[in-house]
C-alpha cells in the first residue's frame, strides 16, 4: 500500500505574502474563477494544484504547468 501525500492549502493572506501580491488581487482572480477556491468559514483556501494551474495560465502556459 502506497502512502498518499495531503495537498497543501493556503489563506488569502497566505498566498499573497508568498507570491508578494494584496490579498485583493487574490480574491480578485478567485471572484472571476480564475483560481479555484474553497469556502472555509469566511476564509477562502486554495490548494496548491489551484494556485499551479493559475500561475500557469498567467505565464500563458496551456499545458498547466507553472514554470
């Protein structure tokens, strides 16, 4: 039996200090769908792959895959 590795999972606040944005440019992209998000009590979390495929989609990439 192969042990499975748990996705992280990031706050607003969060993901905007890692990728040195406001947190409004956050829940912007995830407002128009472009980064998926799940509701988390009044939070939003995104998850890793989530924040990969967004990252991608920003460079152009179609394959989605961040570089």
């Amino acid at each position: 039996m192969s042990a499975r590795q748990l996705e992280a999972y990031y706050t607003t606040r969060e993901l905007a200090d890692m990728l040195h944005v406001h947190p409004e440019t956050i829940r912007r992209a995830a407002r128009r769908g472009d980064l998926r998000s799940v509701r988390f009590g009044h939070d939003r979390r995104y998850s890793e792959s989530a924040v990969k495929e967004w990252l991608a989609h920003l460079n152009g990439d179609t394959t989605g895959r961040a570089a």
